[in-house]
C-alpha cells in the first residue's frame, strides 16, 4: 500500500459558486422588486412583473438558486476533502452544475410566464420536477460514490447532514410532485383538498429543514471550524444533534397548517415536534458558537468569522421563533401576518444568506491562490448586510403585531374595527418603505461582495485541480468493520443499481395514493369546478380577485372558513378554495355575499 | 547519593532550548532568535510554529521533553521476535501497529502524531484515536523499522508505552456497543410511537370515525417490540436473575413495569379497547438506558486495574559470556546474567554483580528516593536503575518475585465491597413489596363488585408505580458527580465508589508519597555560614549539574545572579562534582567524596550533601521530605467533622512526634508497617463495622487499598503507578480529599430527596390506578415529566453542590 | 386523512434507513473516537502548504 495522489476538483466548486454569486442577486432583486410592488402599486408592470409571477421567482431563486447552489459549492469543496477523495464522477459533477442551472432558468421563464401548480416552493411544473429529480439523483450518486471511494475512514458529521439532505429531498420531492399531467405545462396533484394540503405542507416544512438547515449544519460545522482554525467546540454534541434532529424534524410539517381544516390531532402533533426540536436546534447553534470561545479577538478582525457569526445567531434566533410560532397562542397572532415574512427572513438573510457569504469570502480566496481583494470593502458587506437584515426584520415584526392587532380589533358593537383589508394594508405602508430599504441594503451588499469576489478571482489564477495525497482506506483494518458493508463499499456500481432500483420502487409505490384518495373523498355533485379539471373529488370555487392589494390571499380565512387557498394561475389573478367537501357551500355561500364581494374585491365567476 | 552523567558536556552557557529546556550545547540550532538543543526539538517546533496549534509553548515554557539520551533503549525492537509480538498485522511490506500514548492531551498532540509521516517517511499513515490515546501507526518495512518509530515518537515527547504487559495482551477485547444500539432502536421507536400515539390522545371526538387507530395500534405493538425483545432484555434478564438468587434488585420493579404495560397494550390493541402504553414503556426503555449509561462513564486511557505487568520492560539485555543478547522479559530464568541501563525497570529479583548501582524503588513504595546498592546486594523487581548501567545476576524469574507475590497476595478481590449493600437497592425491595401490596389491594378491593375494573386497577397500578425515577436518580446524580470530579482531577472507578464514599467514617493515610511529597524535599543547611562569594561558587557548581539535590541547592541559594565560570569541571557518579573557579576548588558531595572523616549523627534519616572549598569543609545540606501543605488543614477538618484518623507508614518512627502533633492524637499512628500489616490492620478496623477509606499509593499499599471501602491512590501524574483502587486522585488535589467526602455524602442526600420527589409522583399517578381510571394519556403525561423533572434536579443539584464546595476552582 | 397513512410510511422508511445509518456507523466504529475527527478535519491544507514548498525545511531534520 502506498500513498495515492489524485486532486480535488475546484472548478467545479468554483462554478457553483459563480452560480451562487449570479442567483442571489437575481433573487435578491427580485425580492426588492416586490417589496417596492406593495409600497408602490405602479411597479407591477404589464403582464410578467406582477406580484403574483415574481413573488414565487423570488422564493424559488433564493431558495433553490442561492442556496441551492451555496449548497453544492460547500458541499461540493468539503465533501471531497472529508474524504480525501475527489469527486465520483467529473461527467455526474457537470451534469449536476449544467442540469440545475437549466432548472432555475426553466422555472424563471416558466412562473413569469404563469405556470405554475400552486403548491408552494413547488410551483414548478412537472417537466421541470421531473428535471429535478434526475439532476438529483444524479447527484446523489455523485456524493454516495464519492463517500464510498473515500480514504477517511471516519465520516465528519458534516458528511451525514448532507447525506439526511440528499436523501429527504428526494424523498419529498417525489412524494410531494405527485400530479396527474393534463399537458405540457399544466398538472393537477394526485391529492385533493386538505391531504393536499397536508402533503404540501409535510414537504413544505420539510423543505426548509432539509435543504435550507440540514445542508447548512453540514456547512457550518466544516467551514467554521476551518475558518477558526479550531476544532468544533463539542464533536460529540455535534453527533447527538444530528441524530436527534433527522429522527423529529421530518414530523414538524403540520405546524404549517395550524388553524385550517386540517384535523386537530394532526396539528398538535406539529406542534408538538416543533417543540422538540428547539433542543437539537440550539445543541447545534451552541456547538457552533462555542467553537468560537477563545477566539472572539479574532471574530473582531476577521471579516469570514463576523459573518460566521452572525449567521449562526440567525439560526438561533430563528429554530427559537419557529417553535414559539407553532404553538397555537402565539400562532394565533402571527398567522397570515407579516412575523411570518419576518421569521423567514432572519432564517434566509440572516442564516443562510450570512453563511453563505462568509464561506464565499473563506473559499473563493482559499481555490484562487490569493488573498482577498478587499478586507475593507467585505467589512462594508457586512456591516450593511446586518443592518438590511435589522431594516428588514424589526418593521416586519412590527407590521405582524399591528395587523393581528387591527384585525382582531371590535368596536363596541362587537363589529370588526377594520373590516376592509385595505386599513391594515396602508397602515402598514410605512413599514413596507422600510422593509424595502432593508432589501435594498442587503442587495447593496451582495453587489460589494460580487465586485469584491471578481476582483479577487482577477488577482488570482484558479488551482482548478488540487495536489493531494492519501493513503487508500485499507481493507482489512479492524475486523468489526462489519461483512455486509464491506461488501457494499467494494461494489459501487452494484450499490448504484440498487439504489436505483429502491428508487424506483419508491416511485411505484408512490402512485398508490392516486388510487387511494379516488375512493376516500366523496364527489358532490352540485359543485363542478369551473375548468374542465378532471379531479371531480375536489370542491373547487373560482374567485376573480379584482384588486391586487397583497399576497396575503389566506385572510379569507380569517372568518373562520377552514379553507385552505390556493393560487394556481397567477395571470387571470383566480383564487381558488380547497376546501372539505362538506363545507364547500359554505365557503361559497360565504364568498358569495355582498360585503365579502366589496371587502377583499373579488367577485364570483 | 551522586550521580551525576558524566557523558554530558557541561558548558558554561545559559542558553536553554525553547522546546524542552534542556541546557543547549555548543552546537545549539538558532531560529526564530529561539535556541533548540537538538534538531527534533527544533523540527518540533517548527511544525507547530508552521500551523500555529494549541499555543504549545504558551502554556507552559519548555513543555517538551529532552530530546537526548535515547541510546540503545529501544534496541530490542529490532529483534523481530519482539517486534513481530507488537505488531498487529503485517501484509507483505506493510505493517500496522497501535500504541498507547499516555501523553496524548491536547489538539496539537493530534496534529503532530498524524503528521508522522513527515518525520518518518517510512510511516504511511498515522491516526490517533484520543480517547484512547491510542496511535494507530501503518508503515513500510522497507523504508523504517519499528524502532525507528519508536524512537521518533520519544523525540518528540510522546513515547508509546512498552512493557510486558502490551506483550501479553491477546485480542484487544472489542468494547460493547450494544448498548449504544439499543438506545439508538429505543430512542427511534419512541418517537415514532408518539407520533402515531398523538392522534388519540388529542383527537378529541374528530378522529372517532376513523379507523385509524386500529392501524396506529398495531403499527405501534410492532414498532415496540425490538424493544421489549432488545432494548430492554438487560433489564428483564438481571430480574429474573435475581429472581433466581432470591433477592430484589433494581431491575425487578422496572421489569415488572414493563411487563405489565407490554402486556396490558397489547391487551388494549388486540381486543381493541384502547391505545395501550406503548409509548409509556418505550419512553421508560429509553429514559432508563440513557440513564444507565450515562452511569458507565468511564475514563478509558486509565486503567485502575493496572498490574505490574504494565510497568515492566518487554525485553533485556542478557548476557552469554561476553556477548549481549535482547531477550524478552518472559524468557528470563534463574542465574541468568541481566544487563541493565540508566532508567531502565529491573524486571526480576536479583543480585547485584556491578560495585555498586543506585535504584529508585518509587515504583514499589510511591515514593521516589534513591538507594544505593553494593555488590552482592538484592534487588528487588520493580526498582529502576539510575545512573550507571549495571550487571545483575538473577535469583527467581520474573513469575516468583516479591513484587509479583505481593500482587497476587493483594489482588483477591476484597469480600467488603462486593456485599456493599446499596442505597438503591434497599430501596427497591421495599418498593416492590408495597407497589405488590398495593396493586393485589386494589385488585382484591375491586374484585367482588367489579372484575374487570381489577384487573384494570391491578394493571394500572404496575404500569405508573414503575421504579423509574428511583432507578434514575442514582445513575444522574452519580454519573454527575463522577464527571465533574472527572474534570477537577479526582477519576474515581465507577459510581459504585462516590456510594462508599458516602458512608466512610474512618480514614487511614499511608504516609510516605501521601502525606508527604516526593517533590516536597525541605532543604536545610548546617554548617559555617558561607560568605557571598562561596554561595555563588556553589550555586554555580551545583547549576552545572542537572542533579535534583544540585537543582535544589541551586534553588535554595536563589542566586539569580551571574553564573561564574567553572574549569576543571569533575563530575563522579553517584558521589558528586567539582570544579574550580576563581582559583578556589569547590567540591559538592557525599561525605566520602568531600574527604571528610566519618563523625558523629551517623543516623541521618535524611540525605545530606557536603560541601567543602579548598578542602575544608564548610557543613552540609539536608534534604528532608516534607508534609504536603495541604495535609494539615484537611487532617485538622477530617478529625473536626468526626471521622477517625489514623496513619501508617511504612518507615521507622523517628517521626513520630512531628505525626503526633499534626493529628493531635497519639493512637492511631503505626510505623514499620509491611503491606500485609497494613491490609490488617485495615481488615481490623473494619471487623468492629467502620467503613474505611484508605489513601495510598505505590504497590506496598496495593493490599490495603483494596481492603479498604475505598482505596484512593494517589499520583504525581496519572500515568504513575497507580495499584488497584477505587479512585485516582492527582497529588496536587491532595487537599481536596475533604471536600471528596463531603461531596459524596451531598450526593447521597441528592438522591434521597430525588426519591421522596419520585413518590409524590408516584402517589398522584397511584390515585387514578387504584380507582382503575387510569388512562394512556396521565401515563403518558407523567412518565416524561416525572423523569426528566428528577433528571433537572439530580443534576442540577450536583452541579450547584460541586460549585458550592469549590471543587469547580481546582484544576487538573 | 388516508394520505396520511402515506406521510407516515415514506416517513418510516426515511426514518428506519436513518435508524440503520445510525447502527452501521455505532457498528464500524464510527463514533469511538469523538475527539480526533474534529480536529483532523483542520489538517488538509497544512499538507498543502508545505508540499508546495518542498521540503526546504524538514529536509535537514529528517
């Protein structure tokens, strides 16, 4: 046996942090765009910059652009130094970099254009989650290849973060993009009404925990230590957290659905794990602080660090809010208001987005050879950063707390104060300005960052391959190395085809709801849905909302509909309502009414 | 009582390397304005300096080792017949090896052994396992040897340790994890049965007209049946063991809880009259395990049961006429022909064929004072040679020396602790007598009026008077206890201890190495009062030697001041030095050495070094062990809060008096003590029913140690010898001994209250059993918060005990 | 609610292969050290630096 040399691939590292680079300020933009478009109605030009198409591009482009790509890029620079092993396959590595590009560009043209399924944060269509779950799988073959040819025996515990995360998001995704196709761009999901909802919500959640945390912890705990040049603070910790998060966080979702028709046992249960994660969430966010004692002189002087760190308390900040959120007291204030919008921007900007930047900051100067351009104009970044975060944070929160206020405000009649949505909405325009702001300063920022970051790749030349040198993982070291996964780690190819065929199987068996629920839900003749819409077992009511005020859709159902809302075409501005077949006519008589018709502006077609 | 290495050029420099401290020769390396004595310390450095880890030199100035004096120690490596024992595979050129590192305690320790390879380039692949402190070593036999190795690994300061016993060690056995397992399948089912729990508990009249929970109920009942069946069979099978023996333990009532909620859920669900406890007992499997382990803690990298074994060389130097011969310890036999080096374990008894030879018994007696040997003198196995090699001729082989029989004499398990009644066992006894009593009450109560509703009631009461938090309380608090003592240099064996401890009522001190310190040394001097001249002539003679007693004279005569330049620097072996300067000759020494006639006190119980210039003497300096500073406050609160003292030693009584004073009582003292004296007298004491705990060290009080309740060793550092004991506790925490006895019986009342808490718990949930209206749901409510509650309190109050008594200020 | 009995199946099975990458990893060792891989992943780039200066140091030393 001898020492092997092979090099880590940093190209492509470094094109996944390009596309990290581009995507978020796309996204960014976006975002501000519709920030300005609720203080400033004019802005919602012609037929493609609405609200209704750019909102969902924002969230898809930083979500699955942003920091999808900030994703591979760590992963993709750690992973092949945890193994000390360079990636699987340089053909699965390109195909994972041009094959998501191609997807954020498809779901760019496709939501401006209004195609969409309506299900949040999987709006895309089902040619492109088709898409998704090829580049995916592809990927993961990609890690689970890498992993297998590693030569460190010891996988870090940043390693099974990302395996939890490339293994649940497929799972959700699949699971959740069930859908029945009527053409090309149209699809109808295979469930109907609040097992909809519930699916949409099981990966909704799960969405944010297995791809903008999960992932994230992998990252933090290999780029913080590196960027402290000191161990994490507790190894052990870090391996009791990661086990106790994988086996409660898949069971948070329904705190999504808290209020809605969804059934009460089923909330609480959200509710209930939602609670419990607050321990390992914080076991993780104190791990990752503590790393740092002892070396707060240096989070002075060290711009990555600052970031770092700021990151971090977002984290923290944000899995304490979540918890506290899905308790039904307090969701009773935040639901349908702007905390909402606020705690997902202390999760976004300040965890994901400060995170990101502080390793773009560590990497780009670390594969480029070089020092980075501009200490001085990263501390600017930084700093205007967290003051975006702060500008955008604290009038949000401020904006919740006035809506739940005005809304659940009654004169003396016992009569709601302010029955016209519209009161609310132009209360809280000050606000609005300011959120705006505090977008704008964040984007600013990024906008220093990509100067400063093409100016250091311009100083620099890129070390696309990597000298490094290893000793094989010997074979035979330690007997209780166990038979089976040996046998495993000897036969890639063979692991591959079974894991495709698991996945294969998966996908069989995912069909088997479509026939499940054609039998579960009773069909009410006297509601037809509008379109020819072939799903008969489902309520549908189409509402022409005439005044575009706000993407807040759900205050329908703040008279108690037990609805839930869906936006499924954006450019004829429908509004549709799921809802149980028993208290459809409910909902329309409900809707029907005069003063409903003038208060939310919307009429019957 | 000189010993001085002649070999060592003595230089008048100040120059000390930056690395170890070691007086730099002439051809000291430069750099970084830094002087090293040597290139390893200087390539040591320079690797840390490189990569700027665990500010290795800030934290202590010199911390390394010196780098000299290797010689052929390791020789015996290179006969394979050794080296193919310590390897522990080879394939063709490649071998791997493991060693234990005791050094091994920081993170620069781990960056430098896994860069091996760059000081070896022979080494493929180096990788530590820390809590170990085991290095794993792969290396090619073509380009190194394991000696080469080795002898790197003691350049850089982490020499591996080598001794009879890594030779002997078969199969390294694999550490269980079986209970990590079943943590692991108990913790996942646990959650998954609350989530498939919830629907009912919170159902509220909604999920009635489903039929869900016939499909969760019995997705439940195969969900927890790894669980009964695996995770929680330690606690089923000691219950029927004790069953067996006739006695209860702690596992009876929680096996009897467990069965019976198993049971009554799967009553529940199959005849579909309710949810079941599944998640009750679940949790409780979990909960308990959890509990159990975080009892097991236990510092891997000591080992409490060291023998001998450990502290032997693998091999010596025999000799077959004039010819030298490495052979294995093992192999030695009477009348062979041993040649031993400087620092070297005389592995055997033997005679002394050399003139003379000086040796430490430290090892044997726990404190470390040179003897000098004549010819034809006996030595004993176990004594470390000094200085000049030596040639010894050996009377019994390795098997039957005293050193080995006094082991084995020692090293039956003492019947006292075995029979410990504990705390929580006596406990449990009459747990399940009254939890028995009461559910065949309300069983009987309910029985002619209802039957069904006793059976519920029986069952009920069964499923919540579970022992849970009774068999919680100790394993937290305990395994509290132990870790924070863990962390302030006190390792004590197991939990078990920190509960004899509690009930200790008299405390016996071996003195040498215990009450007084090795380190300690009082140096006096008596003689003509020497002017400023002749005290800067003999600080600077003795700061040419590297002597402890030259070290100490130098100390003592604290002279900072400039350092005269010796000529003729005369150094004897194991009588003293000379050297002149300034035209005088000033001569350091033992009496004969100095040429001073034998005169009167020849009695002297402590050693002395002369010192004479020109010839004429000029008196003497004495060196006394001294008491630690510590052990007359803790004596004086020990006594004070009503424990019994007493002292044995090993020694003649010519201290007596001084003892006498110390403790303020004149029984209780003993001298001339041989170690089968001291475990009987020990056996003794607790013959007339006291709890004993012994504080010693070194293999002379290994008996007694054992014999006692408690044995405490005390260690320089804790990879000394330390013989079979209860506990380690590091020398310099010697005064904490106290506040360790206090802190032992805090914990006992920590769990007493613990229980009382546990039956108010128990009495609320007994409340609806006995009315048979118990339901999933209280259980399910109570269990949790019953246990974690008592989890919160046993550690917290430990905590905030530790705290409160100060033994979070000490340091390790 | 029938698709939760879905949810809860794709959960399970997401949930037991975690269990056993959780008992392989106990099983191979994985965890027996929980010092060393924490800080052996700080080491990779040190190889790097010196190896692009090669040797001028050690070279004496060895």
């Amino acid at each position: 046996m001898t020492i092997e040399k092979f090099s880590y691939d940093n190209r492509i590292v470094k094109n996944f942090a390009l596309a990290t680079i581009i995507w978020g300020i796309v996204g960014m933009l976006m975002g501000l765009i519709i920030a300005l478009q609720i203080p400033f109605p004019g802005l919602n030009i012609g037929e493609y910059l609405t609200f209704g198409r750019v909102r969902p591009v924002h969230t898809n482009a930083i979500i699955f652009a942003f920091v999808g790509n900030g994703i591979f890029m760590g992963l993709y620079y750690s992973l092949q130094r945890l193994c000390k092993a360079r990636m699987f396959s340089d053909g699965l590595s390109k195909f994972h970099f041009w094959g998501w590009q191609s997807i954020i560009v498809l779901a760019a043209v496709t939501l401006l254009t209004g195609h969409t399924t309506g299900k949040e944060y999987a709006e895309l269509e089902w040619p492109i989650d088709i898409l998704i779950a090829v580049v995916w799988v592809a990927f993961a073959i990609n890690m689970f290849g890498t992993i297998i040819k590693r030569r460190e025996r010891h996988m870090y515990v940043a390693i099974w973060f990302y395996i939890a995360t490339v293994v649940t998001v497929a799972v959700l995704h699949i699971v959740n993009s069930i859908e029945i196709p009527v053409s090309i761009l149209k699809s109808y999901s295979a469930y109907a009404g609040v097992q909809d909802a519930l699916v949409q919500w099981w990966y909704g959640h799960n969405a944010v925990a297995f791809f903008l945390t999960t992932p994230y912890l992998g990252l933090m705990y290999y780029f913080v230590p590196k960027a402290a040049n000191r161990p994490v603070y507790s190894y052990r910790l870090s391996i009791i957290h990661f086990w106790a998060l994988i086996f409660l966080y898949i069971w948070a979702g329904p705190h999504h659905l808290l209020y809605s028709s969804l059934p009460d046992w089923a909330q609480s249960l959200g509710t209930v794990f939602s609670i419990m994660l607050l321990a390992p969430s914080w076991g993780g966010m104190i791990n990752g602080l503590l790393t740092l004692r002892g070396a707060w002189d240096r989070v002075r002087e060290d711009v990555v660090l600052k970031f770092m760190v700021v990151a971090i308390t977002a984290y923290g900040m944000s899995t304490f809010e979540g918890p506290m959120l899905s308790l039904k007291s307090v969701n009773a204030i935040s639901h349908f208001t702007d905390w909402t919008i606020a705690h997902v921007h202390i999760g976004g900007l300040g965890w994901n987005g400060m995170l990101t930047f502080g390793i773009l900051y560590w990497l780009i100067p670390r594969i480029y050879k070089t020092n980075l351009y501009s200490a001085k104009l990263a501390s600017f970044h930084f700093w205007i950063a967290t003051l975006g975060i702060l500008f955008y944070a604290v009038p949000m929160y401020w904006a919740g707390f006035t809506q739940s206020l005005m809304w659940k405000e009654f004169t003396a009649d016992g009569i709601l104060k302010y029955p016209n949505f519209l009161e609310t909405v132009t209360q809280l325009m000050p606000m609005y300005k300011l959120r705006a702001l505090g977008g704008a300063m964040f984007l600013t920022g990024a906008i220093v960052m990509t100067y400063n970051l093409v100016k250091t790749m311009k100083q620099g030349t890129l070390n696309a391959e990597e000298a490094a040198e290893a000793p094989a993982l010997e074979k035979n070291e330690k007997e209780h190395g166990g038979h089976w996964h040996r046998w495993i780690e000897r036969r890639p190819v063979q692991m591959i085809v079974i894991s495709a065929v698991v996945i294969l199987i998966g996908g069989i068996v995912e069909f088997i709801p479509t026939f499940l629920v054609q039998s579960n839900i009773p069909t009410i003749e006297s509601v037809k849905p509008t379109l020819h819409w072939n799903c008969k077992e489902e309520i549908f009511i189409s509402v022409k909302v005439v005044t575009l005020v706000t993407h807040k859709w759900c205050d329908l159902s703040v008279p108690k509909l037990n609805a839930m809302v869906n936006i499924p075409k954006q450019e004829s501005l429908y509004m549709i309502i799921h809802s149980n077949g028993d208290r459809s006519e409910q909902v329309r008589t409900y809707i029907v009414k005069e003063e409903n018709i003038q208060m939310y502006g919307i009429t019957i077609i | 009582m000189y010993n001085l290495d002649m070999q060592k050029p003595i230089i008048d420099t100040e120059t000390q390397c930056y690395h170890c401290g070691e007086n730099c020769k002439e051809d000291s390396i430069e750099m970084d304005s830094k002087s090293f004595c040597c290139q390893g310390c200087k390539l040591v450095y320079e690797l840390l300096q490189e990569n700027n880890l665990c500010g290795y030199y800030d934290l202590q100035a010199s911390p390394g080792k010196t780098q000299t004096h290797l010689g052929d120690r390791y020789a015996y490596l290179d006969q394979s017949s050794i080296s193919d024992k310590l390897i522990l595979f080879k394939e063709g050129d490649i071998a791997h090896i493991q060693f234990h590192i005791p050094a091994m305690h920081c993170a620069s320790c781990i960056w430098l052994l896994e860069h091996m390879n760059r000081l070896d380039a022979g080494i493929i692949n180096s990788k530590t396992n820390f809590i170990q402190k085991e290095l794993h070593i792969i290396f090619d036999l073509t380009k190194t040897s394991l000696r080469k190795i080795v002898e790197k690994l003691h350049e850089i300061a982490y020499p591996p340790e080598l001794n009879l016993k890594e030779l002997e060690k078969g199969e390294k056995e694999a550490v269980s994890k079986s209970r990590i397992y079943k943590i692991g399948i108990a913790g996942f089912v646990f959650g998954n049965i609350m989530l498939l729990s919830f629907p009912e508990y919170f159902s509220e009249g909604i999920y009635e007209g489903e039929d869900f929970h016939v499909i969760f109920g019995y997705l439940n009942l195969l969900l927890s049946l790894p669980v009964f069946f695996y995770s929680a069979s330690e606690f089923l099978e000691n219950a029927l063991m004790s069953f067996r023996q006739k006695v209860i333990n702690i596992d009876v009532p929680i096996a009897i809880g467990i069965v019976a909620m198993f049971s009554r859920s799967i009553y529940e669900v199959v005849s579909d009259t309710g949810p079941g406890y599944f998640d009750s007992m679940t949790g409780l499997v979990f909960f308990m395990l959890i509990g159990r382990n975080f009892q097991s803690k236990t510092y891997e990298w000591l080992s409490f049961e060291r023998d001998y074994k450990s502290y032997f060389p693998i091999a010596v130097c025999r000799l077959k006429g004039t010819e030298e011969e490495v052979v294995s310890v093992q192999e030695i036999k009477t009348n062979d022909r041993l040649f031993i080096r400087n620092q070297e374990i005389i592995p055997a008894d033997v005679l002394l064929v050399s003139k003379q030879a000086q040796v430490d018994y430290s090892f044997v007696t726990g404190e470390s004072r040179e003897v000098t040997c004549q010819y034809g003198e006996r030595i004993f196995a176990g004594a470390r040679l000094i200085g000049r090699p030596a040639e010894v001729l050996v009377q019994k082989d390795v098997s039957h020396s005293y050193i080995t029989k006094l082991w084995n004499q020692s090293s039956g398990k003492s019947e006292s602790k075995s029979k410990y009644a504990h705390l929580t066992e006596s406990i449990s006894k009459w747990f399940v007598i009254v939890t028995m009593g009461i559910a065949i009450g309300s069983l009987l109560y309910w029985y002619p009026t209802d039957p069904s509703r006793a059976m519920l009631a029986f069952t009920s009461v069964l499923v919540i008077a579970c022992a849970c938090a009774l068999a919680l309380s100790a394993p937290f608090t305990f395994g509290n206890m132990i870790r924070i003592l863990g962390k302030r240099g006190i390792y004590l064996k197991n939990t078990k201890v920190l509960e004899r401890l509690s009930n200790i009522d008299t405390v016996v001190f071996d003195k040498t190495g215990t009450l007084t310190s090795a380190e300690n040394y009082k140096v006096e001097y008596i003689g003509i009062e020497p002017t400023d001249l002749q005290k800067q002539f003999i600080a600077s003679l003795a700061h040419a030697s590297s002597h402890p007693f030259s070290r100490m004279i130098s100390n003592y005569l604290s002279s900072s001041n400039h350092k005269l330049p010796i000529t003729h620097l005369k150094e004897i072996n194991g009588k003293g030095i000379e050297g002149w300067m300034q035209g005088s000759l000033v001569q350091l020494g033992s009496r004969s050495f100095i040429q001073v006639a034998e005169t009167q006190q020849e009695n002297v119980k402590s050693s002395e070094v002369g010192v004479s210039i020109d010839g004429k003497l000029l008196g003497y300096f004495y060196f006394k062990t001294s008491y630690r500073h510590s052990a007359n406050n803790l004596l004086h609160s020990l006594k004070k809060e009503g424990y019994k003292i007493s002292v044995m030693s090993g020694d003649y009584n010519f201290e007596q008096t001084h003892l006498e004073e110390l403790l303020e009582q004149k029984d209780g003292i003993h001298f001339e003590q041989k170690p089968i004296d001291k475990l009987n007298s020990i056996k003794e004491v607790q013959s007339h029913g006291k709890k004993v705990m012994m504080i010693g060290d070194g293999l002379n009080d290994a008996g007694a140690l054992m014999q006692s309740d408690v044995g405490l060793a005390i260690a320089e550092d804790i990879n000394n010898f330390t013989p079979g004991s209860d506990g380690i506790i590091l020398s310099k925490n010697f005064g904490q001994i106290g506040n360790l006895l206090r802190y032992a019986k805090a914990g006992h009342r920590i769990i007493i209250i613990s229980f009382i808490i546990s039956i108010l718990y128990n009495l609320v949930g007994l409340w609806f059993a006995v009315q048979g209206t118990l339901s999933p749901v209280i259980a399910a409510i109570l269990m949790p918060i019953s246990t974690s509650s008592l989890v919160v309190y046993t550690v917290l109050a430990s905590s905030i005990k530790a705290r409160s008594l100060g033994l979070t200020k000490m340091r390790v | 609610m029938s698709v939760i009995l879905i949810l809860i199946s794709f959960s399970l099975l997401v949930a037991g292969s975690f269990l056993i990458g959780f008992l392989w990893s106990v099983k191979t060792g994985q965890y027996d050290d929980d010092v060393s891989p924490a800080v052996r992943i700080l080491f990779d780039d040190e190889i790097l630096t010196t190896k692009e200066q090669p040797n001028s140091k050690n070279t004496d030393a060895v």
